[in-house]
C-alpha cells in the first residue's frame, strides 16, 4: 500500500483510537469515580451519579454533531479530525489531575460533568468525520473496509483502555487504586492524542473545495429525511448494545456476579479483541455482498440470543461468563463492522457530514450514554440481574426492523 493510503487509514484511526480509550476508561473506573466525586453513603446511587457523568458527555454529542458537521461540510474534513482529536485530549488529561470531592467538595462533581460535556461534543464530530473520511478516500470496491478502520480504531481504544484499566488494576491495590491509581490512564492518554494530531495534519483533503450548501443540515432534513430516520433507527440498536456489552457489563459482572474487577476487564478485553477481529473481516466481505445481510443477522441475532447469552454470564465461572459475552460480542461486530460504510452511502457528498453526524450521535446522546444507568436503574428496580438483556433485545428488534426498509447502496457510486 501507497504511503498516501496509510496515513489516510492511519489518520482513520488514531484519531478515534484517544477518542474511544477515553470513555472506555472512565467506564471501566465508573464505580471508583462515583465514589470519589459522587459520594452519597450508597454504593448503587454512587454509581448511577457517575454513570449520569458519562451520560453528560453524550448529551453533548448532538451540540458537536451540529457544529462539526458544518465545518466538515463547508470547510473540508481534515479541520474536523485535527480539532476534535485535541479538544478531547485535553480534558482526559484533565480529568486525571483533578481534586476529589473530599478535597474541594461540590466542585468537584461540576468539573468532572463540564470536562465530560467537552469531550461530548469532540465526539460528537470525530467518529463520524473520520468515517465519512474514509470512505470517501477509499476506492469503490473497498469502501465497506477503509470506513471499518474507523470503528477499528474506536474499539482499538476501548480495547486499550480495558486493557490499561486490567494492567493498572492487577499491579495496585485496592488502596492504591482508589488514591491514585485510577488517575494514570486519563494521564497518559495525551500521548494518544498527540501521535494522532501530528498524523492528521499532514493528511491531504479536497472536500473543502466542493460547492457546498450554506446550511447542509437543513438541506439534509429537506431532502433525505427518510434516511436520516433510518440511520437514527439502526443506531439505537448499535448505541444500547455497544455501550451495554463493552462498558456497562464490566460493572455488571463485579456487582451482581461477584467476579473479582481485575477479572471482569479481562473478560472485557478478551471479548472485544474477538470483536475486532470480527470487524474488518465482515467489512471485507460486506464490499462483495452488499451491508444489508451483515445488519440483519447481527441485530437480528442480538435481539433473539441476548437473554441467553446474558443468563449464561450471570454465574461466577469466569470461564462461562467469557463465552457468553464473546457469543454478545460475535453479534454485535457483525453489524457494527458495516454502520460506517452504511452512513455513508446513505447521504450524498454535499451534507454527509453533517447527515451523519446528527443521524448517528443523536441516538447515541439519548440511548447510548444512558444505557449503563438505566441497565442499573432497571436491575435495581426489577430485582431482576438479568433485566439489561431485556433492554438490550428490543434496541436491537429496532434496528432489525428499520434495516428491512433500507436499500442495499453498495454499488453504487458516491458522488
């Protein structure tokens, strides 16, 4: 592969690698959070405060979504992917500096849920610039496995963060853990960030010098309002279970399994390096076969085996707990793997941005941030465990039902 096409793939990448490290991190760590920032004598109300943090963040998302689909629609999609990539960076480091509440009291939890809100809308811009990006650069018969590199690098970061998270875990103690040690993965990932915003500026991009429209989101809700329902159809199902099988169900396993935390994010690393395997095999093939039946099968699988796969889990075998998140996981890559090349032919050139950007984060805010707070809502309420599966199967009945009205788009050409 030409120089070109790697920093191409590499600014893909990296970008959403800091992004996806970040709020896995502050997932992995939600109980730790809740119970330095959050303080209420209650462990479950704890961590619900701090799960309505990271939820704070993705509230944002629609705000970033607007504002960085209009600089990637107008001004070209390399200013959306050098902004967004520092603009999270800094508030993660942040993050790892700041005062407990035992420290500085009630300002304490308000910075950690502003620092959120500025990562919320960082995100908000980059997973989708970056995929637009790719797909955009790729050639047409390889479009499903260039735009892959961006989830690529989005589970690359929670796969990092978790294994960061399991790493700082096991070598501290308990003790140590909650006086400092949770603070290094927000620390280093500025390292993240920084590596991908000197590869970013380099990147070429033209996309700036295409006849825009003034307000492309408008002309979006004008013109393919048909799709941009669709897409949000299809992102409830990816928002609740991405956020429910890779950053709540590592807090579920501690606290309704019993399973020990260092073990729990080893369960949650192994799984997702299966998922991003899975990944660009299934774009790979999607570019032959088209993206339709990878969705299908997925959400379809999803909504069917999410009950039994979970039940599987619920038990403090770590070994049978494994194989019933990798079958969750399994199921949940093999639709992911094509959302992003899927988005992308849905929108012509001139709004794909901005489409894509409101279509895919506003779901995202509403389901997907929300999801590990009202997983624990749910089991608190029911007294059931096992009550997120039920949750978890009709937001994937959702995206199976809408991708049945969507036409398959992969060949045809991208103006």
């Amino acid at each position: 592969m030409k120089n070109g096409k790697l920093r191409v793939l590499a600014a893909g990448l990296i970008g959403n690698v800091m992004e996806w490290y970040d709020f896995a991190v502050y997932g992995f760590f939600a109980s730790t959070i809740g119970t330095l920032f959050f303080p209420t004598g209650n462990a479950t109300t704890s961590l619900i405060a701090s799960f309505g943090a990271f939820a704070a963040g993705f509230l944002m998302r629609p705000v970033g979504a607007i504002l960085f689909g209009h600089i990637g629609d107008l001004l070209g999609r390399k200013k959306v992917l050098t902004i967004s990539v520092m603009m999270m960076a800094v508030p993660t480091f942040l993050i790892g500096l700041l005062p407990t509440y035992d420290d500085i009291g009630i300002v304490a939890p308000i910075l950690i849920v502003l620092l959120r809100m500025i990562q919320g809308v960082s995100v908000g811009g980059e997973y989708t610039g970056s995929f637009v990006f790719l797909t955009e650069q790729a050639p047409k018969n390889k479009r499903g496995l260039y735009s892959s590199w961006s989830i690529t690098g989005a589970m690359a970061g929670i796969l990092l963060g978790s294994a960061i998270g399991a790493l700082t875990t096991n070598l501290t103690t308990n003790a140590e853990l909650t006086s400092w040690g949770w603070r290094l993965p927000f620390i280093a990932g500025l390292l993240v960030a920084g590596t991908g915003w000197l590869i970013r500026r380099g990147i070429e991009d033209d996309s700036g010098d295409v006849k825009q429209e003034k307000s492309p989101l408008a002309e979006a809700v004008k013109k393919n309002l048909r799709e941009l329902l669709q897409s949000f159809g299809i992102n409830i199902a990816n928002a609740v279970g991405f956020y429910i099988i890779f950053i709540y169900i590592s807090t579920w396993l501690v606290s309704e399994d019993g399973v020990s935390r260092g073990t729990a994010l080893d369960i949650n690393t192994l799984s997702m390096g299966v998922t991003l395997l899975t990944i660009p095999v299934v774009a790979f093939v999607s570019d032959r076969f088209g993206r339709k039946p990878f969705l299908l099968v997925g959400t379809g699988g999803l909504a069917l085996f999410s009950y039994p796969l979970i039940r599987l889990m619920h038990q403090p075998d770590p070994t049978i707990a494994l194989l019933g998140q990798i079958g969750l996981a399994l199921l949940l890559g093999t639709f992911i793997a094509v959302i992003p090349v899927t988005l992308s032919e849905l929108f012509p050139r001139n709004v794909r941005v901005s489409a894509t950007s409101l279509s895919y984060n506003l779901p995202l805010a509403i389901f997907g941030g929300t999801a590990p707070m009202v997983a624990t809502w749910l089991i608190h309420e029911t007294g059931s465990a096992l009550a997120l599966a039920w949750y978890l199967s009709a937001a994937a009945l959702i995206g199976f039902m809408v991708t049945l009205t969507m036409k398959e788009r992969h060949r045809v050409e991208l103006d």
